[in-house]
C-alpha cells in the first residue's frame, strides 16, 4: 500500500497496528485460503466485546478485507473471506457532527497533556 497507492502516513500507520495487534495475531500460523467467514466472524465478535468502539472494529474488518483482496489480486485466493456480503459489519452512526473545544478547555487540555 505504501508505494502503489501512495497512503498517508497516518493510514499505513493504522492498517500495520490493525495487523501486528489483531489480524496476525489470530492467523499468523493459518494458510490464507484456510480462513473463513466464520473466522472474521469471530474475530468481529470479539472486538466487539472489548472496549473498541464499532467504528474500530468496523476498520480492523476494513484491514482483514484488504489482505484478502490483495491475496486474491496477487497470489490467486479464490474468495475474500471478510467481504461485506460475507460478514456483517457493526452499525456505525455517523452524525457528521465534530465536538470543538473554547480556548477555556484547549488550554486545560494542553496543562494536563504536558503532565
């Protein structure tokens, strides 16, 4: 992803957390076409009974679907086992929304920040 696409920083950053702390992990020691929905399944459902918000989980199952699409582009996987149509993906609300600071809590944010 870093030199075809050309992503962020703060993207590949992301996407090599959600690998290293939740994807390999789990399938480290399995053969890409041995996993199954049921895998992601599980994997989705475990997420969820952490303290990770929907919306993290939702981008970990962005990551795994990424690998599997890039497996199948690359090294000849059959099926993305975290598709959409294959897995259900948490309800995220997006309110559009964004929670500003005053210069008030800003600066108490920087105080205790600086602790």
């Amino acid at each position: 992803m870093e030199h075809v696409r050309g992503r962020e920083r703060s993207t590949l950053h992301d996407y090599r957390s959600s690998i290293k702390n939740y994807l390999d992990p789990r399938w480290r020691d399995m053969p890409v076409d041995a996993i199954t929905p049921a895998d992601v399944e599980d994997l989705r459902d475990e997420l969820l009974q952490t303290d990770l918000s929907a919306r993290t989980v939702v981008r970990h199952l962005t990551v795994a679907h990424g690998v599997f699409k890039h497996a199948i582009r690359k090294h000849g996987l059959e099926r993305n086992p975290a598709a959409a149509d294959l897995v259900d993906r948490p309800n995220v609300n997006y309110s559009g929304e964004f929670r500003t600071l005053d210069a008030e809590q800003l600066a108490s944010l920087v105080r205790h920040a600086a602790q």
